[in-house]
C-alpha cells in the first residue's frame, strides 16, 4: 500500500513539473508570434517600422487580431 502511495505522490510532483514547463512554453511562444507579428505583420510580409504611441499600444499589436491566448 505505501508502495502505492509513494508512486502517486511522485506522478503528482511531475505533473507539476509538466505544468511549469507548459507554461513556460506558452510564454515563449506568444513573445516569439508577438516579435514575428511586429517585424513581419499578420501575413508575413515584411513591413516598414511604424512609430507606436508607448502608453496605448507598448507591444505595437493593437491593429493585429486577437487570438484568444492573452495571459
């Protein structure tokens, strides 16, 4: 039984581990498509550099669609 026991608290610890690493996935993902949306637009056509007002719009994105993956 406690051998049972301890094989379900280590499948729980690296569930988690999964999870953080999911994340941090996630993460990187949505930075990379935000840098490749700002240099090369939505549909991948390079386009000249466009001053954006800083407060309102930081990432510059505002005009592009949003894709539900917002955190």
């Amino acid at each position: 039984y406690q051998q049972i026991m301890l094989k379900l608290v280590d499948f729980r610890v690296e569930m988690e581990d999964l999870k953080v690493k999911i994340v941090k996935i996630g993460q990187l993902v949505t930075s990379l498509r935000g840098f490749v949306y700002r240099k090369y637009g939505w549909e991948g056509e390079e386009q000249p550099e466009k001053p954006t007002k800083k407060t309102k719009d930081p990432e510059g994105t505002s005009h592009l669609p949003r894709l539900g993956l917002d955190y």
